[in-house]
C-alpha cells in the first residue's frame, strides 16, 4: 500500500538557478522586504535576516544593472537582466583576455563583439588574421611607434612588409579623414610596401577619398570578418 502511494506521489524537479533569469533577483527582494516588514516572524533578529538579504540581493542586482547600462548600453543591460545564464551566449566583450586564446562562443565572432572588445585586444585579434594570411605579423609596443599598432611581414613569394594601424570603434562611429591622413607619412617608412587602417566598424565617404589619395589600404569591419573567416577559423 505504502508503495503504492510512493509510485502515484508527482515528482518533484530539482530547481535549477541557472533557469532563472536575474530579474527574478528584485522580484525575490521585493518579497522578503514584504515578508520581514508587514508580515514579520515574531522575532526581531529574523525579521533583519530576512529583510537584510532582500536589501542586499536587490542592491546587487542594481549594481550590475548599472554597471552593465553605463559600460555596454541599455540593450546589454536588458538583455543580462532577462535571459538565464543556461541560456545566455558567453559574453566575448567580457571574457575575452586575447584573441588568440579566446574560443569562439555559440554564434561566432561577430561585428557586436569586435566593438565591443578592449581595444588591445582588437590590435591582437587584427594581428591573428594576418598570421593566419602567412605573414609574422606582431603588435608593437611603446609610444615610439607613430601610430603603427601591428607590423607584418612575409618572405613568400616575396618580401613584403605592412604597417597597420587598428581603431576599434563602437557601432556607428566610423573612422575619418583626419586619421587616414596621419596615417600617409608612414609610407615614407624604408621597406615598407603598404599602410593599412583597420576598424571595427566602417569609414566616412571622405576618409575613402583621402585613403585613394595616399594610396592607403582600408579593411573595415565586415571585411575583418572575412578575412578571419576565410584565413583563420
């Protein structure tokens, strides 16, 4: 009979709090502040427990939310505070330390992410692709290098060597003339076969004509993603 009753019993599932999204964190607050301030327990030090975890948990939640808002945008914000970590894409902007370490999340690299990534990291991500096309190609460092962030060289078929300049920029913010410009000195560099600038995003219908003046090489961000895709991944 005992036996029975345990078979026809419903199952009771684990919770699992990587299924709950952060919002439920405030909702959670809000509850324990009702419990300890209009129900209460009969017992001061409980009452304080139970309301100071709802202080607590609520001020965390704010605190990430404004942070993610002030660093990220509202977008990111909203979206951190919505979805349950089971179901979140790893944050590459967040995580990554350098792109040649970084593996590639559930949806790939995308533009959102080269835009969003320390720009040191970008200079290395940019260096990668060029290895990934034969060539040595390193990030300088120090301030003596005049705006050259990456160098790259090859030997086959023949002697080449490009001097890079990186700008990770964030969406909607393209590169302009007057930084194409400083770039045209660099061409006077012995040894040197081509300057390149290379965003992340996309550059002004003039910085385009001053790079055909100069004879410079331009490689925005969609092209970026072709060439680690085509050499790379």
């Amino acid at each position: 009979m005992g036996q029975s009753r345990r078979q026809n019993e419903p199952e009771v599932e684990d919770i699992n709090l990587d299924e709950i999204p952060p919002i439920g964190a405030p909702i959670l607050s809000l509850g324990l502040l009702y419990a300890a301030v209009t129900v209460g327990f009969g017992d001061l030090m409980i009452n304080l427990v139970v309301g100071g975890a709802g202080v607590v948990l609520l001020g965390f939640f704010a605190f990430k939310l404004g942070t993610l808002y002030k660093q990220r945008g509202p977008k990111r914000a909203v979206r951190w505070a919505t979805t349950a970590p089971v179901d979140r894409v790893e944050d590459y902007s967040l995580d990554l330390q350098t792109s040649s370490g970084v593996e590639k999340t559930e949806e790939g690299i995308t533009l959102e992410h080269l835009r969003e990534i320390d720009p040191y990291d970008f200079e290395e991500f940019v260096a990668k692709v060029w290895r990934g096309r034969g060539y040595e190609a390193e990030v300088t460092q120090g301030s003596q290098d005049r705006g050259i962030d990456v160098v790259a060289e090859k030997s086959e078929p023949y002697n080449e060597k490009e001097l890079i300049q990186v700008k990770r920029k964030g969406e909607g913010n393209k590169v302009s003339a007057p930084t194409v410009r400083k770039c045209s000195g660099l061409k006077n560099k012995n040894g040197v076969d081509k300057v390149l600038v290379v965003t992340s995003t996309d550059f002004t219908a003039q910085a385009k004509e001053e790079a055909e003046d100069y004879n410079l090489k331009l490689v925005d961000g969609r092209k970026l993603l072709e060439l680690y895709e085509d050499n790379v991944e």
